[in-house]
C-alpha cells in the first residue's frame, strides 16, 4: 500500500546509483592540488639538502637533476601508484579517473597509465635540466665530432620541437579553462581526469568565509602599516622603567651602580668598548650605535633615559680588600 502511494508497484526493481558519481571538480581546486604538489616536491628537495649542508659546497650539484626525479619517483611509488591519487589531491578530497573508460561509473588508472604520467611530468623536466650535458656528451656543440650541418639541423629540430611542446600546454591550458578537465597536457595525454573522491564533496565558497577574508586581509594590511611606526625600544624602555620605578634609585645611584658597568643594557653581555648616553648604564659601541643608526630617538632600556650623545663610558676601578 504504502509503495503503491508513492507511484512505485510492488514488484518492480528500484533505480541503481552509482557509488561513485563522477561530480564536477572545479578548475580552482584542480590547480591548487598541483600546486600543493609542487610545494611538497620542493619541501623533499630542501629538506634533502639540509641533509649534506655541513659537506663540501656544491656536492649535490653534479647530480641535481638525478636526485630530483629519485625524490618524485619515491613520492609516485608510495602515493599516486597504489592510491591513485597524488599528495595534492588527497588533501582537496581529489583523485584520477580513466578517462578512456567507456563506463560512467569511476574506473581508477591502468599500471600503464600511472607510468606514463609519471614519465611525462619528469622525463621533460629533467631533459630540460640535463640539455647542456646532452648536446656535450652527443657532441653538438662547436667543434664536436658531428658536422656542423648536422648539428644546425638537429638544434633546430630540437628548438622546433621544444616550441610545439610549449604551445601544446598553453592551447591545452586554454582549453582547461574553457571545459574545465586536464590542466596538464600530460593527464590529458595519458587520459587522468581529476574527480571527487567522495559524493558529497562540493568546494562552496559562501558569504561568510569570503567576508571573514576580506576583514582578516584589511586588518593584516593595517598593522603592515602601524608597525613601522612604533618605536619599540622606546615602549619597551617605557614600560621597564614603569615596572621598575619603584626601584629607581638603586637603578641609578644605588648598590646594584657597580653591577650596571659589568654588563650592556641591550645584548647582557660583558660591555666591549663600552659607551654611555648619560646614564648610569653602559653598553657596547656597536649595540648603541645600530640602535642610534636604526631610530632617531635612543633611549636607555633599563632607565628610560633619552639619549643626549653616545660617548665612550669612564669607569673608575676600585679594588676592594
């Protein structure tokens, strides 16, 4: 009774849906999973390099291209090739769909199709870097062993070539922006389209987050522009003497005068070639004078004193039995 009322007749099949509907991924969030890629490639390489900074100064260097394409090969090994989906994309809710799957369901890449993606996003990167060493080692340079008519038509060829590959990612760009699928020419080779992982995914920029944006940029550029403004060690020795006033005698003539020779009013340390702005505090020449380059009004951060004239420091030396 209750089906019959819903226009359904007992005995029919319900409709099946599809437990991964291929939902529309914004050309926004294609982008920032590239670029999140790009950050943790270039986050492996310095981390990487931090490792052999105490070796000799340019170690690396010779095998740089060589190490590059090792790093991607083990982010590729252990994130695209057994998910199907890179770094970038998991972070966003992305993965890859097989685009020359007939199916409207969501088929996950062949093995092949994984390699290739892998091999046309690297292979031009590192040719790009290793081509000073490639024309050397085929001998394509002046005076190699090649002809000087075959090396002018190979480089050209090469130059030819290096030009089509650039124009076929800006018109596949192009077309990304028109359609909204590949935004590299090597996905769209290879037959990678990116697609929500899940359902009910959906990337909505509302009202609020947009306002809560524009609030949080114009108060950041406001203090961009206070804080120059601000002459922190004159707050800060304002505030010291304030805390300190009630001590304000020993500061200044009291038993602590001696202690207040042995170290300098801005770094603590033992005073090197110390000097004095007219009070009792001394301080090394090259703190006093970089703060005297850096504000136009020095005062002394323990007492509050302002500057009159910075002047070598005359300390009596009393030895006591």
């Amino acid at each position: 009774m209750g089906l019959e009322k819903e226009g359904i007749q007992v005995g029919e099949s319900l409709p099946e849906t599809t437990s991964d509907p291929l939902i529309h991924v914004l050309r926004i969030s294609q982008l920032d999973a590239l670029e999140l890629d790009s950050a943790l490639e270039q986050l492996l390489w310095t981390q990487f390099s931090h490792c052999f900074q105490n070796f000799r100064p340019g170690l690396l260097t010779p095998l740089e291209p060589e190490l590059k394409a090792l790093l991607q090969l083990l982010v590729w090994r252990f994130t695209l090739y057994p998910d199907g989906t890179t770094v970038g994309q998991s972070l966003l809710s992305l993965r890859y769909h097989n685009t020359l799957s007939s199916s409207n369901l969501y088929k996950p890449l062949s093995h092949r199709q994984k390699l290739a993606l892998f091999l046309l996003t690297v292979g031009p990167r590192w040719l790009k870097e290793r081509s000073h060493n490639l024309k050397l080692y085929l001998g394509l340079t002046s005076g190699g062993p090649v002809s000087e008519g075959f090396q002018k038509a190979l480089r050209k060829s090469l130059t030819i070539i290096s030009g089509v590959a650039r124009l076929a990612s800006l018109v596949n760009f192009l077309v990304f922006l028109r359609k909204g699928h590949h935004p590299v020419l090597a996905e769209r080779i290879v037959g990678a389209q990116a697609v929500f992982s899940k359902p009910d995914v959906t990337r909505d920029i509302t009202y609020q987050y947009m306002n809560r944006e524009l609030l949080w940029h114009g108060f950041a550029e406001f203090l961009i522009f206070l804080f120059p403004l601000i002459n922190t060690s004159k707050l800060k020795a304002t505030i010291y003497s304030i805390v300190l006033r009630g001590n304000r005698s020993g500061v200044d003539g009291g038993p602590d005068k001696e202690g207040a020779w042995q170290e300098c009013g801005l770094c603590g340390e033992w005073p090197t070639m110390p000097h004095t702005v007219g009070c009792s505090h001394v301080f090394c020449y090259y703190c006093i004078k970089s703060q005297s380059i850096a504000n136009n009004c020095v005062t002394c951060p323990k007492c509050g004193t302002e500057a009159t004239q910075v002047e070598p420091a005359k300390i009596d030396m009393f030895v006591r039995h």
